[in-house]
C-alpha cells in the first residue's frame, strides 16, 4: 500500500447523488478506497494497543445488495474481533422481517464502530452504533441508567477536541453542550428503531483537502480521543450491563437440553456407570450435559450421553 497523499476534491466528487448507484464509477472509488485506508494506516500503528480486540474493515466500493445498492460513503472502520463477533452471533443474528432492515448485514450496521467516512461533503471521524446494533444499543442504554456511569460518559464526552458533534443521525449538536438530562433522555432513544447515534468531528471537504497528508495524522489523534468512549460503552464480558453473557450460557445451556431429548419430569433409564440399569426421574440438566436424576429417594447426576428414555 503506497504512502497516504491526502484527499483531493475529486475523491469527494465520486460521491454525488447521481453517482449513488451506478457501477461506472467503481474504479474512481476504488483508488478512494485504498487512499482512506493507506491513511488509516498511520492510525493502525500509532493506536496499536489501544485497537486491541477491534478488527479493521472497509466498505465495499460497487454497489450490491449490502449496501442496498448504492455507494453514498467510503466507510474504513474497527468493530470487534472475530471473537468477539462469535460471542454476539445468537442476538445479532435474529433479523427483522422488515424489508427495509432485512439487508442490514454488514458489520457497521450490527456492531458499535470506530468509524473514518468519506462523503460528497465530509470526511467523518467518529462513533457509529447503528439501530441494529442491539447488544451495543441496550449496553449503552443500560449504562445511561446509572447516575455514576452517566456522569462518567459525560466526563469522557466533554474531554473530546474542540469540535466534537454529539446525537442521533440528522440532529447532531456540539458535544461540549452535552449535559446529564441529555444523556438521560438518549437511554429512551436506543431502541431498534430510533437512528443511529454518533460522536465525532465532520471535517468539512475542503478543510480535508487542505490537510494534505497531514489528515492521516488529524485522523488519528481524533480516533485515540473517541476510543476510550467506545470501550466505556462497547459491550463486552468485563463491561456487561445487561448480563448479555448469562443469557448467552443459558441459551447454550438450553440448546444441550435439547439435544439429550429429555426435560424435567422425564423418565429415563440408567445405561452406564454405577448406577446402570436403574430408572428414575429426571429433575435437572446443568450447563455441560450432566443430568441429575431421582432414583428412588436418591439424587444422582449422570453424563447426558448415560441415559435413555424409560420405555
């Protein structure tokens, strides 16, 4: 990847309304593409420690059927890891039937990002944590419902560089106004289907051209300064407010149950171990497939894979 030049008016120009969906202009937003992510690059070494855990994509630059078939924007943006995708999967994956949000795939859409956009008119350097991004949504909602926690959001608020822009997608007002009854009022508005909220500088197009090479390093600085509020509000197993992990065990735990074929109440038979060929009740299924049956007055607990239906 060649060394970042800086933005020229043309790269915003390739995002004009009438250019929105068609596929002549590809390659035009293709070198865009590889320009914003040679200058996240510099953003990449310079936060090495502190993007541990997020891994770094880029938006497709064609139009198709994840960006609903137009390419408004040029997004270079961290979300969680694998990972940490892995642990969400069962909540994320549970699509609307909603036609409009039936498409809404890609990671920026369903996880809190760290988020460097290229538009017609901007470049925006900030927070991204879209409606369906549930988990990150009801974290943050749940955060906001604590006084401490509130005034700390704020406190981390307040420290962003001059120019911060704070609020809900199309209503966005300086962050240094940011006040605890704000706040309070946000937590009503996480819902799936409120807008997107955001946090972050837009750097107007012209400003950015003039930057030169030296945006990569505005960039950067702005993306270390919006990390420690994406940590504060990211969901993760240190920072649950929502005991996302505890529906997690039990729904793992559910789907084990499930897979012995037996529940509570159901009569089984002993086929192994030192209980084998004694019968009883079953009275509980933990976690890891052990099955605690009544036999007789005795309770005993027996791997899953020893027990068959009493016939």
């Amino acid at each position: 990847m060649s060394a970042f030049k800086g933005l020229t008016s043309d790269a915003f120009a390739a995002y004009t309304p009438d250019k929105w969906a068609s596929n002549v202009h590809n390659l035009t937003r293709m070198r865009v593409k590889d320009a914003m992510v040679a200058m996240c690059d510099q953003a990449q070494q310079d936060l090495k420690e502190e993007l541990k855990g997020l891994a770094r994509a880029a938006t497709d630059e064609n139009p198709n059927i994840i960006n609903h078939k137009k390419v408004d924007a040029q997004w270079v943006f961290w979300a969680r890891d694998e990972a940490g995708r892995k642990n969400l999967a069962t909540f994320l994956e549970k699509t609307p039937l909603d036609e409009q949000k039936l498409f809404d795939i890609a990671p920026q859409d369903k996880h809190l990002t760290v988020a460097v956009v290229i538009r017609q008119t901007e470049v925006w350097v900030g927070l991204w944590l879209a409606p369906r991004a549930v988990v990150d949504r009801r974290n943050l909602a749940a955060i906001l419902e604590k006084t401490w926690e509130r005034e700390q959001l704020l406190d981390l608020i307040r420290e962003l560089p001059e120019g911060a822009m704070m609020g809900v997608q199309g209503a966005l007002a300086p962050a240094q106004e940011a006040n605890l009854n704000l706040l309070a009022d946000l937590a009503a508005n996480l819902g799936n289907d409120h807008p997107a909220w955001m946090v972050g500088q837009s750097i107007p197009a012209t400003d950015a051209v003039e930057f030169g090479a030296e945006l990569a390093d505005h960039v950067s600085r702005w993306l270390g300064a919006l990390l420690p509020i994406y940590r504060f509000i990211a969901w993760d197993k240190a920072n649950d407010h929502i005991e996302v992990n505890k529906q997690i065990q039990e729904e793992k735990a559910e789907k084990k149950r499930k897979a012995l074929g037996f529940g509570k109440g159901d009569k089984v038979r002993i086929i192994a171990g030192v209980f084998s060929g004694k019968s009883g009740v079953v009275q509980d299924i933990d976690t890891k497939a052990q099955v605690r049956v009544l036999v007789g007055k005795m309770s005993v607990v027996v791997p899953g894979a020893d027990l068959t239906p009493f016939a």
